[in-house]
C-alpha cells in the first residue's frame, strides 16, 4: 500500500478531471518539483500500483498513474517500466489496447517534459507493439479452446511429439512460411510445449491424470490439429520475444501499415548478435568434424542397435496390452548392472559430443569440462542422468523401428514413449546409477520443473513434477546441453566458473605473451577514487583496460538481457577508469603501484571482453565488445581461417602493439565481419498483421572470397582448423 506522496497526490488531482486531454492541460500547468531521492524512491513504488491498475483493467487509474509518474521523474519512471516489464501485453492477457493509450497518453506530454530520445523511443515502441497484441490474443483464445478441448490427451501428446523430434535430429526449413510447421526447430518447438504446459496451468491442475491419455490419432487424422495448436505456440512466443526485445534491450518496435518490425537501434548491435551466433556454430561444427575424423568412442544408439542386432535386448521391452496397448521397459534394477552402463566414468560418444559443445566456451583444457557444479554434483553426474535417458530412449525409438506396421508404430510412440515415473522410483534410479541417495535427491532437485511456476522451459527443467510422479521426454534430456541449462537455471555459474576466472587467466597469459606488462584482479585507490580493474596491460605507449564479463552463450532473449546487463555494467566500469587514468599523474601513480617503470604518457584504449560471441564486435559508449577467443587469437596468432587455409591479418610477420589497438578500434577485422553481414527480415504471421525482426545472415562464399582479398596469400593449413 503506497502511503500518500507527491505521486500519489497528483493521480488523485489528475482522477478528478473528466477527460485524458483534461489530464493532460492539467501538467502542463503544473510545476515540477526538484529531482530528489524521496521522489525517485516514490515513482518507483508506484510501478506496483501500475501494475495492479493493468491487471484489474482499471484504465484512467492505469493511465493517470503512468502520466503522474513520467511527469514527475520522466527518464526515471520509465527506465523502472522497461526494467521491470509492467507495459507487457502479456502480463495481463495480451489485452494490448490498454497498454497502447498508456503509451499514447505518456508520448502526448513528452513536448513539454525533458526526456531523452531513447525513452522516448521505448514509449513509441510499445504503442506501435500494442497493435499486434489483439492478434495475439486471438492466438492465445485459439490455443485456449484446443487446450480445453483435448484437456485429457493434449499434454502427453505435444511432450511425445517434441520428444520425438531431439530423437529423430529433426532438420528445419528456415525458409518455409511462419504457418508451416517445418519451419521451426526442435527447441523452438521445446519452448512452444514448455509455453502449452503453462497454459494449461493457468486453466487446470496439473497432476498424474494430465499425462495418462494420449491422442493416438496424432499421427493420423488430428494431425493437422496439433501441428496447428504447436506453431501458434511458436508464435506467440515470438511476440513474447519482440516484448523482451523492447524491454531488456537497445531495440525498438516500428509500425509499418500492419506489420511491426523489431530492430536494433544501433545496427551493429544486431549485426553483432548474429555473427555471434554464426561464430558459436561454425566453432561447434568444427568440433563435430574432428570427432567424426578420430571416431573415439562408440555412442548409445550403437550399443543399442549392437544389442538388438544379436538378440542380447530382445526382453528389454515387451508389448503390454492393459489398459492401453504400449511398450514395457524390463531394465532390471540390479547395481552391477547400473554401474557397468550407466555408472563408469569411461566417455560414449555422445557424451564427448556434449563436452566438445561446452568447450567452445571453455578458457581450461578439455580435463576441466569435468567439473564441480555443487559441493555434490559434478558435469560428469549430469552427463549420467542423460546416458541413462538416452539408453532408455534409444530403446524404445529401436523396438518401434523394427515394427513392420507404420500404423502401430505410430500408435506406440504415442502411448510408450514418454516416461511416468514415481518419484521413488526415481530416486532409486538415480540412487543406483551413483550409488548415493543424497547425490540422487540433490540432482533430482536441480533438474525438477514445477508447472506452478511462471518461467517454463523443458530444456533447463526437464522433470515435470505432477505430484507423486515425474513426466520425462528421455531425449530431451539426452539432447539438450544439460549441464548448461542445469547452471543457468540455478544460477551456479559462479560455483562452476570457481574462484579463479579461466577467461581472465587466458586473456592476461596472452597478453603476457604478446610482450605486455600485465596485472589482473587488481583493487587500488587513484586519485582518491577506489578501481577495481579486471586486466590492465601496457606496452610501448599504449594503457589497455579491460573489463571481463564471463557468462554463457545465450539461447533465448532473456539471457541475451543478462549478457547486455553485464555489458553495461562493464560500460560503466571502463567510463570511470577510462576518465582516471586519461590523466598522466594518475597513470605515473597506477605505475608505481604496480611496479612498473613510471615513462611517458599512455594513449589509453578500452575493451570489454566477453566470453561469448554475442555482441562481439559491437561497441559500447567507445568501448568496443569483443569475445576472449577472438582476443587470444589476435595476440598469439592473427590468423583466421578461410575454407582450408589460413590468412594472417598481422601488421606485418610478427605482433605489434597496433594489432591489438586496430582490433580494438572501429576498423578492425571484427568490424569487417559485421559490415559482411547481409540484412534479412524474419516475418510471423499473427493473424491480419504481420511480426518482423530485421536481422542479418553471412554469405560464407562472399566472406571467404573478401577476406582473400584483404589478407592473402593463404598459408595451407590442409583439414586443420584453428578452434578459436
């Protein structure tokens, strides 16, 4: 309950007035009071009783509150509204039309009020946003109705349909139409069931009797039923998207006739979260071809199809025709038996496959991808939870192949695919795979979703608890990176990165390398000012600082926000130093300090370096973005493959100490990457208007050939690549 206040006040004078452009006259004639903490901790509290005006559509409350608050504090309140999300649509049903007049009302005393551009942006980005929210909900009331229709078979047929995709390696089309199914991937459609379990939350409980019935016409005549219900999830959560896009990050919404289109205001900036991507997938690929070259380990699907093929797991699973005709898994529950497939340390192909994937963020050797995640839980735990999703899916998946009837193989699927397990039975499982029932319960716990919850995602949480029994999708467990998803969705990256930062590491040893002075995790007081520098490096003449932001790659655009949110924090960091050490007497300081000889004054150059690729190669307020990798690489190396060879874009034959400051400036072969990006627009359907997100997509034969151009002659490097 907000007590009474300047804000307070105000909403009651502007309630007292008949009209939204009476409210208006109203603050045009109305004096501002001083900025202070009191009235910026006020607006701020008022960003609830916002919220609670949207949710009980209360709309001259909503709106009076809005203008109050911006009139009062107008960068202030609305930075709280985009930080804290209360101008979502989808926090209050899709019902966009309110959310459009608060945007309106707020933009009408933007002339007389001093708001920057980029507020100013934001509020005309969630007007031109609110047009599309109608559409949205109507794809919400579609996905309702299917929902309440099929309430008993809805659930477990979508979690076997998506289970089966990771199983089958499902391949999209990008190109094809946003209504056609093919178009979207295996963890879009993982997203589209963790949103349809949501749903269905909100109208139901969620217990046993939510999984015990499958629709075993899926994969016949209400196909078409689900494939619809599916890509309308998609969607809506591509609106959620274009939401957090606003909100979270340095994009904005333009309405164009009917279709609003989602960019980046800085383009660069989305130039540089897509060759992010690119990079991460062309690293990852790269991995995959070695593996395949050195063929070290034999994978799951071999053992089982080796079994099978000599009659070893012939009773492994039998047809049980009670109740509902489906496959009966008859592992014994022996402990030599679980510790021989599921308890060794000793590596199966998939799981090498899983570790080369988190290597392409690693700063360690390939040993230290084995590592601690909690005081009891190490990677190597997680890697044998899925082994033994991935055994028990893979025999299924091989009992259903060898099937001569495609119709009973399809009907089978349905029903005997997808895993119910008690939870002691679980434990026990866990329990004799590690032989340690506190290992077993603590892991459950890491990887068990509760449906109640507001955030849902299959691939983070993967035991749905409905009660007394767990729904698992055995290959989305086996196909996910759920060592990654286990940490984020936990928030133990700071346990699993310990207490000494890898990336810092390798960054300041390349640094030393490349003939630097360097320090790292330095805390020390200039000037009366106390600084805290992650890396601070010199040679010749030249001061570099930098500020080190370790988080994974993201996967979604809620962590994209985090990764900017560490961004910007660097920013704010590096402006501080930057305008310190600028001053010769207190770079002469920082020397002495560190013991370095006191000389003549450097030229100061910024960096913050990222340890994953997106929003490399953007820049920040002069502080240009760039991934740890890419960095090393620019010291130790200066090379950069091109098909199979390698050119070197050095100065000259050796480093130099205008390499680094070229790579760190606005032309350098990071900003050559970008402007290689070519502009591609990516449209959703959403009923009579059209979604869009303006992006970009490299042409690798156009990339290869310029960077020939600029850098050859190439150096044969025959099928090795660099992995950096």
């Amino acid at each position: 309950m907000v007590q009474s206040s300047l804000v307070s006040d105000l909403i009651g004078r502007l309630l007292s007035v008949k009209t939204q452009a009476s409210m208006v006259s109203l603050l045009r004639t109305e004096a501002r009071p001083p900025a202070t903490k009191a009235l910026s901790a006020d607006v701020k509290a008022h960003i609830s009783v916002l919220a609670g005006h949207l949710t009980e559509k209360r709309p001259r409350e909503a709106i009076a509150t809005a203008m109050a608050m911006i009139f009062l504090d107008p960068d202030h309140a609305i930075s709280c509204m985009r930080r804290n999300g209360v101008l979502r649509a989808s926090r209050y049903g899709y019902r966009g039309f309110l959310i459009g007049r608060i945007a309106k009302a707020a933009l009408s005393i933007c002339d007389f009020l001093p708001i920057s551009p980029p507020r100013v942006a934001y509020l005309e980005s969630v007007h031109a946003l609110s047009r599309v929210a109608g559409n949205a909900l109507k794809l919400k009331q579609g996905i309702e109705s299917t929902v309440r229709a099929r309430r008993s078979v809805v659930l477990k047929t979508v979690f076997v349909m998506v289970n089966s995709l990771f199983y089958h390696e499902w391949i999209n089309d990008h190109e094809a139409s946003s209504l056609d199914g093919k178009r979207y991937s295996s963890e879009e459609y993982a997203e589209a069931v963790s949103f349809l379990l949501h749903t269905y939350a909100s109208m139901f409980p969620v217990d046993g009797l939510s999984f015990v019935h499958v629709d075993t016409e899926a994969v016949g005549k209400n196909a078409l039923v689900y494939e619809r219900l599916l890509v309308a999830a998609i969607r809506l959560t591509k609106f959620r998207e274009a939401e957090l896009f606003i909100d979270g990050l340095p994009y904005r919404a333009d309405r164009d006739g009917e279709a609003v289109t989602i960019s980046s205001i800085d383009p660069d900036v989305e130039r540089a979260v897509r060759l992010g991507f690119i990079q991460q997938r062309n690293q990852a690929t790269i991995r995959q071809i070695h593996l395949h070259e050195e063929d070290p380990a034999i994978s799951i699907r071999s053992v089982i199809d080796d079994g099978f093929d000599r009659g070893s797991f012939d009773q492994l699973l039998e047809i049980n025709d009670q109740i509902v005709r489906r496959l009966v898994l008859r592992l014994p529950a022996i402990p030599e038996v679980f510790d021989a497939l599921f308890g060794r340390d000793e590596l199966f192909r998939d799981e090498i496959q899983m570790l080369l994937t988190l290597d392409v963020d690693n700063f360690g050797s390939f040993d230290d991808l084995i590592f601690s995640i909690t005081d009891c839980i190490s990677s190597m735990d997680v890697f044998k939870v899925q082994r033994y999703f991935n055994f028990i899916s893979c025999a299924y998946q091989r009992r259903l192949a060898d099937l001569q009837d495609p119709a009973e193989r399809g009907t089978l699927t349905l029903t005997s695919t997808l895993l119910v397990i008690p939870h002691d039975a679980i434990v026990e499982q866990m329990r004799l795979i590690f032989g340690d029932e506190d290992k077993a319960r603590e892991i459950i716990k890491l990887l068990k979703m509760d449906p109640r919850d507001q955030h849902l995602d299959l691939q983070y949480r993967p035991f749905v608890d409905v009660g007394g029994y767990y729904v698992i999708a055995p290959h989305v467990v086996a196909a996910s990176n759920l060592v990654r998803n286990m940490i984020v969705a936990n928030r133990l990256r700071s346990a699993a990165i310990g207490r000494a930062d890898l990336m810092v590491h390798s960054v300041t040893e390349a640094l030393r390398s490349a003939g630097f002075e360097v320090e790292s995790d330095l805390k020390v007081k200039i000037a009366g000012q106390n600084l805290e520098l992650d890396i601070v490096a010199r040679r010749e003449d030249v001061l570099i600082l930098l500020e080190c932001k370790n988080a994974y790659h993201p996967v979604s655009v809620h962590e994209m926000r985090n990764s900017w949110d560490h961004i910007r924090s660097a920013r704010k960091q590096l402006d501080k130093r930057r305008d310190v050490l600028a001053k010769p007497a207190n770079q002469s300081q920082l020397f002495q300090r560190l013991g370095w000889e006191v000389g003549s004054r450097c030229a100061v150059h910024t960096g913050i370096v990222i340890a994953n690729r997106v929003f490399h190669g953007a820049s920040l307020n002069g502080h240009p973005i760039r991934q740890a990798h890419e960095l090393i690489n620019v010291l130790t190396s200066g090379r950069i493959a091109a098909k199979d060879e390698s050119l070197s874009f050095w100065l000259g034959a050796d480093f130099q100490t205008a390499d680094l400051t070229a790579y760190l400036g606005p032309k350098s072969i990071a900003s050559e990457q970008l402007a290689a990006l070519d502009a591609r627009q990516w449209c959703y359907s959403m009923g009579s208007r059209d979604l869009v997100f303006s992006s970009y997509i490299l042409d690798m034969v156009k990339w290869d050939q310029e960077l020939r151009e600029r850098y050859g002659p190439p150096v044969k490097e025959g099928r090795r690549r660099s992995l950096r």
